[in-house]
C-alpha cells in the first residue's frame, strides 16, 4: 500500500481526483492500521484511486463500516462530491406522488429519448466489492430473488442470472441500455469483477420499465426507465417498487446522517441518479456546456454510460448531488436543471 501511496503523492499532470485531494500524509499515517471489524482495510478503499490517477472520486467504501473507520478520508470527499458543509443527510422522502408538480418534460417528444432513475441500495451486514466471497454473493442473490418474488402486477417479473444467459442474450440487453458490463477499469481495479459472472444477474418485468441488477457495483440497483420524457411516471413506478421493498424483507445497510450506504460516496443517502438521454446538439458545442451543468447541479455523461461517448449529441444527463436533499428535492433539482437544459438548447 506505500508503494501505491507514493505514486499517487508523486502524481503531477492529470490527476485530480478527491482521494489525491484529501489523502494527505496525517490521514494515510492515521488510517494506515485500521480494519472494519469485518477485516476491511484502507488498501480496500484507495486502490482504485492510486492505480487509476484519472479517476474523479478515487475512494470506495470497503464495507459500511468503512464510513465510520476510514471517515477521516470518506467525510471531506463526501463533502466535496456532494456540496455539504455537514454531513446530515435527511430521512428518506420521496414527495407526494399525486402531487409531484411536473410530468413529461418534453411533451412534444422532440428532444428526450429516454428516462432513467435508479436507486444503489446495499445488504446490511455484508462487505462490499473489495472482499465479499463468492458465497456471500449467492447468498444476496437468493435472498434477492425470494423477496423479488414478492412483487405484484406490472412490478412483477423473472431474474436472469448472467450464468445462464447467452452472449448475445447479454449483449442485447446492454445495447439496449438495460444490462451493466464488466469494463469499467476503476471498479475493476476495486474488486468489482471478482468471481464475475458468479452471483450476478438482472430482475426485470415484461416490459422491461423495472429492472434490478445484483451484485454490480452495489448489491443491488433498482431501475426504473422508458422511451419518452414522462419523468413523473418512470419516478413514480420506482417510489412504489422501493415502497413494496420495505416489507419484502430485505434489511438495507443505512448510517444516520449519510442514508443509504453504497459502495461509492458519490452515491450515498439518497443513492439516487434521474437522468435523461436528450439531444442536444447545440448546446454541447458550447464552450461553458460542462459549466453550465455544474451550475445546475447536473453531471453529463456519454449514452453507453459513465465515462463513454456521446453519440450524435445525445448525452446522458443526471443530478449529480445525491447526499444532503431528500429524493424529492433532488429529483426537482434534476427536473429543473433539465427544463434550463431544454429551453438553452432551443434558445441556440
Ligand atoms: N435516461 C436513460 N435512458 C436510457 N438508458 C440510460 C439512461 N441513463 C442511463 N442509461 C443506461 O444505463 C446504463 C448504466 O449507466 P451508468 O453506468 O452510467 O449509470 P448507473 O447505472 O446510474 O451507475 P453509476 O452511476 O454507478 O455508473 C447504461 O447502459 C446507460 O446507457
Ligand atoms: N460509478 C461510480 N461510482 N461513479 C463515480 C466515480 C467512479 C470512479 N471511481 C472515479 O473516481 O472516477
């Protein structure tokens, strides 16, 4: 672990991720030592950030009690990432479904393709990417399908492990956006591949508009999406699936202050990423584009996911903030950044 310490001290050009901003020589001798009591260590939460220098965040959590042991490092990236003074993260409140004040955000269908919003969620108990076994993820993954099982109507639906599917079963579902991919080097590099396909899988109904993912970078993502910009209904579709969790049984890892726990601080407490593929030609030519989003608290990304291309000038645009507002308040942030989005691009 020095070995990789020193090579991200030593780092110059192109390295400008939170780990290298708050990792300094005090933290790393005070953190050095420390184990999680389910034997999670600092190497677990850095490793990725020291082997990738491009990396934005650079920090996973090795486990949940990572954000308590190794919090001298986690809490001024949390602070960072997410713009809080105070780590105080709100009890969860997804707003009043009857009365969410928007509904399709481009009703004339002329500029969003598609819209998006997942929530991570973790197992309490268990470790994250970095050191849970084979068998642990099993584990998840029946626990999973047993309360899954539990859904009703149009929620209702059939787990797919990625064992048994074929290649192009699992290839068709990844163009079409609906599946996740064993190529992202950082969470590679974190563990995330290990004992890949073992324990992973997807849950989805017939239509495709919920979907679950197991054991990806989070035990679990749960996903609600379609064609179209009617943001009210795709939100709406995953507050009563996550309402209908709640009694399946399933027991998610949360800390007071920083709600749910995920493996990455990017996205802890709400745990939430709404976005949209929009075309937007125009205005992603700009040269204050990049500015413009972070202004509105908004993260564009490329449309075959993070840190991929746009294709054709349709990009991938979320809230960025997930800790510190409710789900409501971010998603009102996200639809009020999107409507800024749409009335510059039509302005150009
Ligand atoms: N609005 C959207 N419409 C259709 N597909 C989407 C939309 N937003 C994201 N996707 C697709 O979801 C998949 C996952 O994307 P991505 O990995 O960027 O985000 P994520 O699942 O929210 O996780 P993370 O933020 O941890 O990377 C990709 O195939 C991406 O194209
Ligand atoms: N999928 C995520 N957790 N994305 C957030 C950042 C991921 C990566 N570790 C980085 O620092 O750039």
């Amino acid at each position: 672990m020095d070995a990789l310490y020193t090579k991200l001290k030593d780092a110059k050009e192109g390295c400008h991720s939170l780990l290298k901003k708050y990792l300094s020589q005090d933290v790393y001798d005070n953190l050095k030592d420390k184990k999680t009591g389910l034997g999670g260590t600092l190497l677990d939460c850095i490793r990725s950030g020291c082997e990738n220098l491009d990396s934005h965040c650079g920090v996973y959590a090795c486990d949940p009690e990572g954000y308590t042991v190794f919090d001298k490092l986690l809490d001024p990236v949390i602070k960072d990432y997410h713009q809080v003074k105070e780590i105080n993260h709100p009890d969860p409140n997804f707003g009043d479904l009857k009365n969410l004040g928007f509904g399709n955000l481009d009703p004339s269908g002329e500029m969003i393709i598609s819209t998006r919003v997942r929530v991570g969620r973790s197992h309490a108990g268990y470790l994250f990417c970095p050191s849970v076994t084979a068998e642990q993820r099993k584990e998840m993954e029946e626990k999973t399908i047993k309360a899954l099982k539990k859904l009703k109507g149009d929620l209702g639906g059939k787990y797919y492990s990625l064992e048994k599917m074929t290649k192009e079963e699992e290839t068709q579902l990844v163009e079409d956006h609906f599946l996740f991919k064993n190529d992202d080097r950082m969470l590679g590099s974190a563990g995330g591949y290990r004992d890949w396909p073992s324990g992973r899988g997807i849950f989805h109904n017939s239509d495709k508009t919920f979907l679950v993912w197991l054991n990806e970078e989070d035990h679990l993502r749960f996903i609600s999406m379609q064609k179209g910009g009617d943001l009210a209904q795709v939100y709406s579709r995953l507050v009563t699936a996550m309402n209908e969790m709640q009694d399946s049984g399933l027991e998610f890892a949360t800390k007071k202050g920083y709600g749910f726990l995920t493996f990455c601080p990017t996205n802890l407490g709400t745990a939430m990423r709404a976005s949209v593929h929009i075309k937007i030609p125009k205005l992603s030519q700009q040269p204050d584009f990049k500015d413009f989003c972070e202004k509105l608290h908004l993260q564009p990304r490329g449309i075959h996911g993070e840190n991929t291309e746009s294709v054709g000038g349709v990009y991938d645009i979320s809230n960025k903030r997930r800790l510190g507002l409710t789900e409501f308040e971010a998603i009102t942030e996200m639809k009020n950044g999107i409507m800024e989005i749409i009335k510059r691009e039509k302005e150009l």
